[in-house]
C-alpha cells in the first residue's frame, strides 16, 4: 500500500469521526488507523554513537559492534511490531 494511500485513508476517516456516544465505533476506528500508521514507512530515529529505535515501540535497531560503534539493522524494513521502516 502506498504511504500517500494511507495518509489519504486516514484524513478520510478522521474527516467522518462519529459522535461522542458511538463508543465502541470509536474504539474500532482509533484501533485501525493505528494500524494504519504502521503501515506507513517512517524512519527509525538515529542519533550519533546510539543505537537505532523504532519511532513507533522504541525497540532497538542495532547492535553494538564495538568502541561505541553500532550496526544499524538496515536490512530490516519492519520492526518486530509491525512498523515499516525506512531507513533512508
Ligand atoms: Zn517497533
């Protein structure tokens, strides 16, 4: 599914949000665009001399390989949670 797709699917969603009292359909609709989100790729966050997260559970992406070197999981494109990844 392409990202623009998504982010069209879930404007479109949050453009019709039901009524307060529509609880359960709520529950649904906030359950799905989460999954939704992880449908889109987003970058993992990189900071210098740190590992890699998930920008969506915080898991880590790398290994350390050494004198504060790591090895970003780059071959990965999704994380354990169901997050797609870019990495750029
Ligand atoms: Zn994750």
């Amino acid at each position: 599914m392409e990202d623009n797709k998504i982010t069209d699917a879930i404007d479109t969603i949050r453009a019709n949000w039901p009524p307060e009292n529509r609880t359960m359909l709520i529950e649904a609709l906030t359950l799905a665009i989460g999954a939704l989100e992880k449908q889109m790729h987003k970058k993992p966050i990189m900071k210098d001399w740190s590992p890699a997260f998930c920008p969506s559970c915080g898991k880590e992406l790398s290994e350390l390989i050494g004198d504060g070197y790591y090895k970003h999981w780059t071959n990965r494109n999704i994380c354990d949670c169901g997050q797609k990844l870019n990495w750029g």
